[in-house]
C-alpha cells in the first residue's frame, strides 16, 4: 500500500512537472503556430489580465487566455497598458505580454509640413485613413492658420474632428510660449501665414514680414502671390500656377484686388514665421522678388524702378531654364517660388 501512495506521488509531480513544463514552453518558447494574420486588438482601461487574454484568444494571438495570465503573474512588476495593439506575426504570450507592458499601441504618424493649407492637410489626413478630404474640410477650413505644422501620432480610430482638435490644440500650447498679446491675434497669425508662404530662407523671414507690415501702413495693397493662389483653390479654379486672369479674381483673399490683409489666413505657419510677424524687421523696404539663381532668396528694393528691374532679372532667369510660357506670371510686391498646389 505503501508503494502503491508513493507510485501515486511520482505520477502527480510527474504529472506537475510536465504541466509546468508544457506551460513553459507554451508561454515562454513556442510563438503561437495558429496565428493566421495581422489583427487589432483593444484593450479598455481596467480591463482584467483574465479578459485581456481571452481578448486575445478571441483575435487568435495567443492559444488560451491562461498562458497570458501565467505570464502575467510571473511578471509582477509590468502591468498591462489600455489601447489599441497591431499583431501583425506569431509571438509567445511572454513577448504579447511584453508589448502591452511597454504600451506599444498602434498609432499612425502623419506629419504636416510648416507652411500647409487646409487643402493639403485633408489630403493627409485622408490618405491616412482618417474620414475623407472633404469631411475634413468642414472641420477645418474656418480653423485654417490655427492648425498647428507638426508630427502626430494618431490612434487608428481618430476622426477629422479628432485630428483638429489636436492641431489646434498644439497651436494654442505654441501661441502660449511665444507669449504673444491677445490682441492682434489673428491678424498677426494671418501675416505669419503669408510670411511663411513666400520665405524659402530662414533669414528673410523677419524681413519680408517687415516689407508687408511697410505696405499695411502706406496702404499700399499687399500684392501676395500666395493669396492669388489660394483665392483660386477656394474657387476651385487653382490650375497649378498663378495667370493675369488669377490675378483679376475679385476674391476677397486676392490682394492684388483687396487693399489689407486678407480676410484669413492662407497657410498654417510654423513657430519661425510666427516669431517674425511679431517681431517684423525694420526697413524702408516695400518690394521683394525672388531670386534669378533659384537659392531660394529674394531681392529686397525700397523703390519701385529697383523692383521692376529685379523682376525683369527674375522672368530672364525663368525663360532661359524654361522657356516662354503662353501666359505672362503676374508680378506685384513678391514673385516667390510658386505656391503649392491645393491637395484634394
């Protein structure tokens, strides 16, 4: 009887010890051979390590819910992060776990380049998967300017308003540092837009603020390409460059039409453009062309006889690179690089 209790023994530490063993191997050492495919597993705040891994069962990233909770307890000191996971190939629950320790939730990185428009920023945002451009342009348009250029990490689920509320929140937090007055708010971010439209160089930025805030008090009209081109994308006429007859539209935010600033902003500046439009430079300058050579600089002249001769350098430059065109650019207060084109 004896024997037969310690026979009983052996074959229950036996029996333990292969559990034990097979859990092992099953949590620790085997990636899981029934994963099929990539999956997006979300884990709610609280969520129990139980119902995490039965999440997981449920999405076939794991064999059973318990080697996740065996895990679980061996590693007391991580604790499981809430979000939304991307397993995209076949892990050990030990490696699952490990992830959603670390919190590495999927998001989606979409960068906004300084100086976009709402119409370039719908195409990113639709590209990204987000809701359409023209979902996005709802949301938006009345915020344009205020949309701060950055890089976001979004959670695939974001909506357009979502992605709004971000960008401008960043802004806000952008505006506060600079520790800009409330008054003049908007004017001074629609100045910025067009500072940072017509800059190429970090240097002229101050300048070409100051030029424009020169023209404001003469009550000369600013004559800004960029506006021509984006009155043009709110018309739905923008053909990619900007024609005499671009140059005649009586849009508000023409201003070769309009004396003033434009009714909005055109673009969303970044924190560079922000800085010189309020902080302009001073100079008598109230003209400016780019460059014949293409750097990427403009030619800064007080009197209108200098401007005219700098653009006739410029369109020379642009003929012998490129050729005659069928119709003449328009010249005003800037022939900077071409504005982009709207993003639908």
């Amino acid at each position: 009887m004896r024997r037969v209790k310690k026979l009983i023994l052996w074959l229950i530490v036996l029996d333990l010890l292969a559990a034990a063993g097979a859990g092992y191997y099953f949590a620790w050492v085997e990636k899981y051979r029934g994963f099929e495919q990539p999956v997006f597993v979300e884990i709610p705040r609280g969520t129990s390590t139980m119902k995490i891994g039965e999440l997981l069962a449920e999405a076939g990233v794991v064999r059973q819910p318990l080697l996740f909770a065996l895990v679980r307890a061996a590693r007391q000191k991580a604790r499981p992060q809430a979000g939304e996971y991307e397993f995209s190939t076949a892990a050990t629950p030990d490696e699952v776990f490990s992830r959603i320790a670390r919190g590495d939730i999927f998001q989606i990185e979409v960068r906004v380049p300084e100086g976009s428009n709402v119409f370039d920023i719908a195409r990113i945002v639709e590209q990204a998967g987000f809701g359409s451009a023209g979902e996005f342009l709802k949301v938006a348009l009345p915020q344009e300017g205020f949309l701060f250029p950055s890089t976001y990490r979004f959670k695939r689920k974001t909506t357009v308003d979502g992605v709004c509320r971000a960008m401008r929140a960043q802004f806000d937090k952008v505006w506060g540092e600079l520790k800009a007055p409330a008054e003049g708010k908007r004017e001074t971010v629609i100045l910025a837009s067009l500072v940072e439209t017509e800059a190429v160089l970090q240097e002229e930025r101050a300048k070409i603020a100051g030029v424009y805030r020169n023209r404001l008090e003469k009550g000369v009209r600013l004559e800004c390409d960029p506006t021509v081109a984006y009155a043009a994308m709110l018309d739905g006429q923008w053909r990619g460059t900007i024609y005499k007859s671009d140059l005649a539209n009586r849009n508000s935010y023409n201003t070769y039409q309009h004396a003033g600033l434009p009714p909005g902003p055109v673009a969303n500046p970044g924190v560079a453009s922000l800085k010189a439009a309020l902080h302009p430079e001073e100079t008598d300058d109230l003209y400016f062309v780019a460059k014949a050579d293409h750097s990427g600089g403009h030619v800064f002249n007080k009197d209108l006889a200098g401007h005219q001769k700098a653009v006739a350098a410029y369109r020379h430059g642009e003929h012998k690179s490129s050729g005659s065109q069928g119709q003449e650019k328009g010249a005003g207060a800037s022939v900077a690089a071409k504005p982009k084109p709207p993003v639908r």
